[in-house]
C-alpha cells in the first residue's frame, strides 16, 4: 500500500515505505517536474498572488473566483480524510493479498491500490488551483505533499490505471511465488530462503552457481510486464508535470531532482575508498578459497561468492574474510540457537530494546495480527515489512523470521519503522511519513548498532564481554553488511532512474544492470547473462516497485543518527563499543525526530536528533576506522579496484 498506507517496507503507503505502493506522500519543496531551487516555505498570510506570476490558469478556472486560504484549508482537510479512508481499505485488501497470495486477492489488493491512485491523482491536480496563493506554511507543506505522494503514478484514463495497478500486483506475487525446481521435480522446488541459506552456508562454487541461477530464473517472465509498467509510471508522472518516474522520485527530498542526484554522489564519494579497501581484501580472501578459476586476482567478484543471493550484504562470509583475532568475537546466530530463542522471543527481545529507550510497548494486537514465520501451506511474501493499518495503534511485523544473526538485525530494522509510525500518528496523514524515506530506514538500524558485546552481556545472552582484540573482527562482520551494501544501495535506482529517464531501453535492461554492478559494486555475473535474462526483476524491490536510494541514504545515516544518540547518553569511548540500551535522554532525543514525521523538511528533523542539518558519512567513517586501517595494511601490495 502505500499511497497512504502505511508500510514500510514491506508496504503501506503511505508511510510505508515500503513499498509498493503506490503513492507514497512524502513531498519535496519542488513544484512538479521544476529542477529549480528550492523555495522557503512561506509564512501565513492573506490569500495573494505570486509576485511576478501572472495568472496562466485555463479559462474554466479563471472563471472561478480566486481561491481563498480558508478553501485551501477545506480541501486539504477533506484530502486527508478520504485519503485515509482508502489508504486503510488497500492496507487492509493488501495485508491479506501478502500473507495469502492468490489471483483473488491480488485483485482485490490492485483494485483498492487503482482507487487510492485515482483519488490521490485527482486531489493532485485540483490542488494546482491553489499555486501561487500564500498559504500558511502547514497547508502548502501538504499541497506539495501530495503532488509528490505517490510511488506508482498512473495515467488518469482508468483502463490504464486498472492495468498498471494489476502489473505491480502481478509482478509482486510472483516475485513472493518464485521458487526454483532443480532438474524440473516439482516435488523438491526451493524458494528464496531455502536458496538464500544455500547462498550463506554453501562453499562449494558449482552449488552456489545452481542456487544463484535458479533464483534467477524466476525475473524473465516478468521482463514484458516491467517495459510497459514503466510507460505506464511515465505517462502517469508526466501527467502531474514530472519529466518521468524517476524524477518524481527524486523530487521527493525537500531539494530539486538535480540537487538530490549530486547529493548521493556526493555521499558515495564520501565513502567509496572505504569500500575499495574492503572489496580488495575479500576479493584476495576469496581467491585464495576458491581459486583462480573461480575467483580473480583483479576483476570485479562474481555475484555468487558473497554469501547472499544479490552479493548487498556479505556478512555471511564473514568466517573466510575475518581477521585472525575472529575467535576473539563471538557468534550470535550460534547463541541464539544454543539458547533455543525462538521467533517470537527474538521480536519481544527487540520490542525490549525499544521500551527499554523509554517508549511504549507494542500494542496487544501487534503480538496478535502479525505473521511471525513462514506458512507452510501458503505462498505469503516474505520480504519483512512493517505495517501500520490504522496509521493509529494497529501496528503489524510481516515477516518470516529464521534464528540467525541476520534476522535479529532485520527484527530491529523492522520494530524501527513500527515504533516511527507511531510516534508520528497524531501528526495529520499527509505528515505521516518519516522525514524522507531514508530516515525510515534508518531508525531501527541506528538502534541495532547498539547490540553491542556489552549490551549482550547485560541482557544475558553472552558471558563475559571481549576484550579490545575482538573489535576488528566485530568491526569486520558489520562491515559485512553495511560497507558492502552501499554501492547496492546506489547503484538499483541508478538502473531504475536510467530506465524511467528512457536512457536505458528495454532492449538493454540486463546489459545496463549489470555495467552498473560492475561500475559501482565491482561485481560480475557468474555465468554470461543475456536480454533473455531480467536480473533486475531478481530483486524484490524492483518487481515490487519499491524505491531504493533510501536504503544507501540509511546506511549512512544510521551511523549519524547512532553517533547522536551516543553523544546523548554521554558515551566518549570508540563509537563501534557505545549501546545505548537503558538510555531514556537518548530516546528522548530520537523521539523528538520521530513524532516530527514529515512535517518538516528533513533537514530540521535531523537537527532535532543529531545538531547537524546535512546528510554526512563521517560518522560511518569514524566507526570503521580502525579497520580502515587495517585493511590498508592487509592490501598493501595488493590491486585496490577492478
Ligand atoms: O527491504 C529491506 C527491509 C525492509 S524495508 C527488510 N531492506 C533492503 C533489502 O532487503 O534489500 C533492508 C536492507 C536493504
Ligand atoms: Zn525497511
């Protein structure tokens, strides 16, 4: 959902960020397909024109009286209310569609998503009768809010609504039916986890290959639908004055399309050699166990190697890359099975973190409502994702949680988006949101930085506390997962953006994805990829239409965040050794950031938190310097780059 549901990842709208959805409202201080600076926003005032602005209305609306604030004020109060009406009908229509998927309910989910579209489109474009008007700061907030709302806008004819609606819907459940059925026995088909831990545990070359390729597979049935829902989004987004999708997607962040794209360059040459250094060392790493063969001294590493199915977080081969002190640190997925945790005990035990910060439990029917493992008998989207149904207290996890490290990192980045929605759900709907989606996605990554040696100790999970020989391989395994990620991070709505712009063809979907894996992650396909093959549509958040750069931004501003909320609690030691368990003014602190949502451009909700008004990676950079260093000295001699 997500044009006003509110899901986060997983999808809802409007908040969710996750997702699908469809019209997601966050809005950027840019009119619609204009890349100029952005304006301040304008204090109250008496209903006005723009200076300098003749009137350029058509007829019929020159006709009208001119509108007054006080309409203004109207019409976005009754925009707020139908748009809740709908949004909590698709959250609803789509809940059941992901834990349930059949054509049933991926109709009912598409047809509720196509009315929410529709009413966000037409609210979208009555809005214009109020440009060039003074309006107070809140009510043009909320305008330009939801000219930016959606995530899939569609052409206003319905045929062509109905039809894309019915595409992203189509390509979602695929995407969560995909399995891969070795030598065709449709008795022993795989499905992405059974794959995915193939990826993680397997260390023999030709079997990783079998379980990449076969989850590949699933993306080439969806090349057709993916070529025209993407003319689809463009006529949607041009029809709201936006170049193309992509754009609309760029206008999102309280700066121009233009501005933003600089930003995230900017932002990844902050943090590129840091991801050079550790590529190097894998890339040795790697070859010295699988060989030349397998694995090259100098080119990019092939995508099946990494230890997950799309090579964007590599902390499973943590045990072939670590650094001699690894015994030093210790094994969580180990422990929590040794301690037999279970699913649920897993969730409550990151609920305990978050109340631990000051903030309330999660409500009773969360513990109800939400899906916890794997069905056996259902296909359900297993991508985690957090809900929010009523954008009030009806908080929901989706998610099949598996006992290992990885998914009680993921269990806190999925509480993090529970505890924002409700931290913001007095704000009005159009405010809704986080700051922008980054922001989102930060959260509960900035927490779970906090599951510390020291951290684990006090809540009795391990014994004793390593000494400071462990910290490189602590560091190590983090890098792992969040160094690695960034250049993924960027480089998925690098392709998109490209593919929405038109730069990219249909033609070359694959040959594009792929010079951007290689150009930005150093990576290369196993095996010769061809147009015949749609690695994108491999990717859940491309088959599902989920924007990506949020999840490059938060990884960067996690560490910004956590670094605040350290200071806070008056931590001075090495940032990598700071928790921030039991700390009630650090999550006063980050409280004060989340019940702002979108009411406010981004950067004042940084301010609230950090002190600071730009997006910086110094932080992150701060937190992995002593393996900066270490991983300098382990490449001396060595090719750093592909
Ligand atoms: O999709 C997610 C979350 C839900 S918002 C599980 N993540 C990205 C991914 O899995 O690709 C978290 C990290 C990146
Ligand atoms: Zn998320």
């Amino acid at each position: 959902m997500i044009p006003f549901t509110s899901k986060v990842s997983g999808r809802v709208l409007f908040s969710i960020l996750s997702v699908t959805l469809i019209a997601a409202f966050v809005l950027p201080d840019v009119a619609p397909g204009q890349e100029k600076a952005p304006q301040p926003e304008k204090a109250p005032t008496a209903a006005t024109k723009q200076p300098g602005k003749p009137a350029a209305a058509p007829a019929a609306v020159k006709a009208a009286a001119t509108p007054t604030v006080a309409e203004a004020r109207a019409f976005v109060e009754k925009v707020e209310k139908r748009l809740m009406e709908l949004s909590i009908k698709y959250g609803q229509a789509d809940w059941v569609s992901q834990n349930f998927i059949t054509e049933d309910t991926e109709a009912l989910s598409a047809d509720a998503n196509k009315e929410l579209i529709a009413a966000t489109t037409e609210f979208a474009t009555q809005a214009t009768r109020f440009d060039g008007l003074k309006l107070p700061v809140d009510v043009a907030r909320k305008l330009k809010l939801l000219k930016l709302s959606l995530t899939l806008p569609a052409p206003k004819n319905d045929a062509e609504r109905s039809e894309i609606a019915n595409l992203v819907a189509s390509m979602q459940s695929d995407y969560g039916r995909g399995k891969w059925c070795p030598e065709g026995n449709k008795e022993k088909c795989l499905d992405l986890g059974a794959l995915s831990r193939i990826l993680a545990e397997s260390r023999d070359a030709k079997q990783l290959l079998d379980a990449w390729r076969g989850w590949h597979a699933i993306a080439p049935p969806m090349r057709q639908r993916y070529a025209r829902f993407v003319a689809l989004a463009n006529k949607g987004a041009r029809e709201l004055g936006f170049a193309d999708s992509g754009a609309m997607w760029r206008a999102k962040y309280d700066m121009t399309p233009a501005e933003f794209a600089k930003e995230v360059d900017r932002l990844w040459g902050q943090v590129k050699p840091l991801y050079d250094a550790l590529h190097a060392h894998v890339r040795a790493k790697l070859r010295e166990k699988y060989g030349a063969d397998v694995a090259p001294e100098n080119g990019p590493i092939p995508a099946h190697l990494l230890g997950n199915m799309w090579a964007q977080q590599w902390g499973n081969i943590y045990p072939l890359v670590a650094p001699p002190e690894r015994e030093k640190t210790f094994d969580l997925t180990e422990i929590l099975k040794a301690r037999k945790m279970d699913e649920k005990e897993m969730v409550r035990t990151g609920e305990r973190f978050f109340t631990s910060l000051g903030f309330a439990p999660l409500p009773k029917t969360f513990w109800e409502r939400s899906l916890f493992t794997k069905p056996r008998d259902r296909d359900v989207v297993c991508h985690a994702s957090a809900w929010s149904i009523d954008f009030k207290e009806d908080l929901r996890l989706k998610m099949c949680i598996e006992v290992t490290e990885e998914d009680f990192n993921t269990i806190h980045h999925e509480l993090g988006h529970n505890f924002y929605q409700r931290a913001y759900n007095r704000q009005p709907l159009l405010f809704q949101d986080s700051a922008n989606d980054g922001f989102h996605e930060a959260v509960g990554d900035a927490v779970a930085l906090s599951i510390t040696p020291e951290y684990l100790k006090q809540i009795g999970l391990i014994e004793k506390v390593p000494g400071v020989e462990g910290d490189l391989g602590y560091l190590m395994k983090i890098a792992l997962d969040k160094v690695a990620f960034l250049p993924f991070g960027l480089l998925v709505d690098q392709w998109r953006w490209k593919v929405f712009s038109g730069e990219v063809k249909p033609g070359d979907y694959n040959k594009a994805w792929w010079e951007l894996r290689k150009k930005y992650q150093g990576v290369a396909p196993p095996v010769t990829r061809s147009e015949a093959d749609f690695d994108p549509g491999a990717k859940y958040h491309v088959a599902a239409n989920v924007p990506y750069t949020r999840y490059f931004l938060a990884h960067i501003l996690q560490f910004q965040m956590f670094r605040a909320m350290c200071r806070e609690a008056g931590f001075t030691g090495p940032l990598h050794r700071c928790t921030i368990y039991n700390n009630k003014a650090a999550g006063a602190k980050l409280n004060k950031m989340l019940e702002m949502g979108l009411s406010r451009p981004w950067p004042e909700a940084l301010e609230a938190l950090t002190g600071e008004k730009q997006l910086d990676a110094t932080a992150m950079l701060d937190y992995f310097a002593p393996l900066k260093k270490w991983l300098d000295e382990q490449n001396k001699g060595r090719k750093t780059g592909w």
